[in-house]
C-alpha cells in the first residue's frame, strides 16, 4: 500500500506546482482536505495532470492544423480566382478536383490505407462529403465575382450557423444572450454583404449559403468516428467536388487551358488537399472551442493577397461587419467553454 513515505514533502509540493501550472484543481486550494486521504489526492492530481497535457497537446496539434489550413485555403482560393478569368468555372474546379484526387490518392498509398477504401462509403462520411463539396461549389462561383476579403469574411459567419444548427436540428436549448450574439453576427454579415451597396449581387447570398454548409460540415466532421483516418474523409470530399464538377461541366462549354493556367491550378490542388487534410485534422485532435477561433487568421491572409494581387480594401462599413463577425464568433465560443467547464464543475 502506498503511504505518506511515497510521496516526500518536495515531491507533494513539485506535483502541486505543476497542477496549478496546467490548470488542475482538487477539493479545493491547495488540493489537501481533512476528508481526503493524502495519497489518494495525489493520485487523483497526477491523473488529471496526464490529461490535461494530453489535452493540451491535442489543442496545440489543432491549432496548428486550423491556422495552416487557412493560410493554403487562401492560397488556393487566389490562384483559382485568377484561373476563372480565363477558363469556365466548371471545367476550372473539375482540372483542379482531378489533379487533387491524384494527389490524395497517392498519399493515401503511401500512409497505407487504399485496403480500406470501404470506410469512405460510411453514411456519415459521405453526408459529409456531398454537404462539403455543396458548399464548395456555392463558395467558388462567389469568391469568382467578389473580392476575396469579403468571400472570406463571409464565412467568418460559421460560428453563428452553429448555434442555428443546434437550435433547430440538435434541438440544444440556446439562451438569450447566444440568441443575441447571433444577431449581431448577422448584422456584421449585412454590412459586409452590404445590400444597398452599389458592388452587392446575388453572389453574396451565395457566399453566405456555402457558409452555412460549412457549418453543417463541422458538425458532421464531429460525429464521424475516430477510427476512421483523416485522409479517408479528405479523399471522399475530393471525390465529391469532383463529381459534382464533371456534372456541372456537361452544361458549360470547354476550353484548352495554357501552360500558366496548368501549373496554377497544380499549385491549387496541393494547398486545396493539404487544407483538406488540415482542416479535418484540426476538428479530430483539438476542443472545437479552442481551435475554432484561430479560423478568423485566414481573414489576414485573405485581406493581404486582395490587396497585393487585385487592390481590393473592404470599406470602412465592411471592416466594422467584420469586427462584429470576429466579436461574436470569439463570445460564443467563450460562452460555450463556461458551459463545458460548469458542467465539468
């Protein structure tokens, strides 16, 4: 049996430094209770510091991911909105869907998992997929007639479609305050979408639907085993933008790309599978509360490629849209990590 000799005075007070480093807290401050066996108490402390560094870990991991995905998905976006003035949309997105399937395919040889393709029919991975490579299609003919600060900002939105999501299809009770931080993402919505403004089209509505779906997205992506590797689910949405391109390309016309459309739209598969990848990495591994917020870098990116390549600069209404949008997305993933910790508590 363990006794007080096992753990010495140094060791109780170096165990209890690192708990209060990483955050743990045990009956109380500084984790002794008359009704608490000593030992147990420690044991207790060194479990819980195990996962919490396991957790942290996986929160480092998807912070990483999240903020890489977004860093190539602009990448990506830039190079196919150049490539759009020069080749249909369609044949665009099915050159760059193809190129990307070959892409997956090989590292998914190579990782060693082609012998279970079989989980890629998996219902949940394939709802995913199509709702994925829907949304997609909705984004790309928007980013194509809208500057790529605004398309981007845009889905900033995401978070507010979440909350909408578990009120209406999760049935989640939501209380006033989220309902109005909702509203006020949807006012930063309007002043970047901007429908009075001389430059609004219909592409904006688009924007904001595959916004939606992005939505929608991550919480599928939450629901899909674990067991199921992340570049399984990668190839499925590639498989999916792909078909739904070909279809779309029987009812546009088709012409032969040059040379430096070729090697763009090369360079737009690798990002568009790296953030593929990235992105499903980053929802698996780390707290969606935690991670989520670190979706807002890609609007610097975002920003500083429209102005670098087209001279596009949101007004001053648009910069205040997005700041509400960046406000309420940060309060509602806050207010959702209280109400995990209160729950925990």
């Amino acid at each position: 049996p363990m006794t007080r000799a096992t753990f010495p005075s140094s060791r109780r007070f170096e165990l209890i430094g690192v708990a209060r480093s990483c955050g743990v807290v045990c009956m109380g401050d500084p984790f002794w209770s008359s009704r608490t066996s000593q030992v147990s108490c420690e044991a207790r402390m060194l479990a819980l510091i195990r996962r919490r560094i396991v957790s942290l870990s996986g929160n480092a991991r998807g912070v990483a991911s999240m903020s890489a995905a977004m860093a190539v998905f602009i990448i990506n976006d830039a190079l196919v909105k150049q490539v759009s003035s020069e080749l249909p949309a369609a044949q665009l997105i099915l050159l760059r869907g193809l190129m990307a399937l070959c892409l997956i395919i090989a590292v998914t040889h190579h990782m060693g998992f082609l012998h279970r393709l079989r989980e890629v029919f998996d219902k949940r991975v394939m709802l995913r997929a199509w709702v994925e490579a829907s949304a997609t299609m909705l984004y790309l003919v928007s980013l194509f007639n809208l500057p790529i600060a605004n398309a981007t900002a845009i889905n900033l939105a995401t978070p507010v479609f979440m909350v909408l999501a578990a009120a209406f299809w999760l049935k989640e009770r939501v209380n006033w305050l989220r309902w109005l931080v909702v509203a006020l993402g949807f006012v930063g919505v309007l002043m970047v979408i901007q429908p009075h403004h001389a430059g609004f089209n219909v592409y904006s509505l688009l924007a904001l639907t595959a916004t939606a779906l992005y939505a929608l997205r991550d919480m599928l992506t939450r629901a899909i085993p674990a067991r199921i590797p992340s570049i399984l689910i990668t190839l499925s949405t590639a498989v999916a933008v792909t078909l739904l391109a070909a279809l779309w390309s029987l009812f546009q016309g088709w012409q032969t790309p040059g040379l430096g459309a070729l090697l763009r739209l090369v360079l737009a598969a690798c990002c568009l599978s790296l953030g593929y990848y990235l992105i499903i990495d980053s929802m698996r591994h780390g707290d969606m509360s935690f991670v989520a917020p670190f979706r807002y870098s890609g609007l610097v990116f975002a920003v500083a490629i429209g102005y670098w390549v087209w001279g596009d600069w949101p007004n001053h209404l648009a910069w205040l849209g997005i700041a509400l949008l960046i406000l309420s997305g940060m309060a509602l993933l806050k207010e959702q990590r209280l109400l995990k910790l209160g729950a925990r508590s």
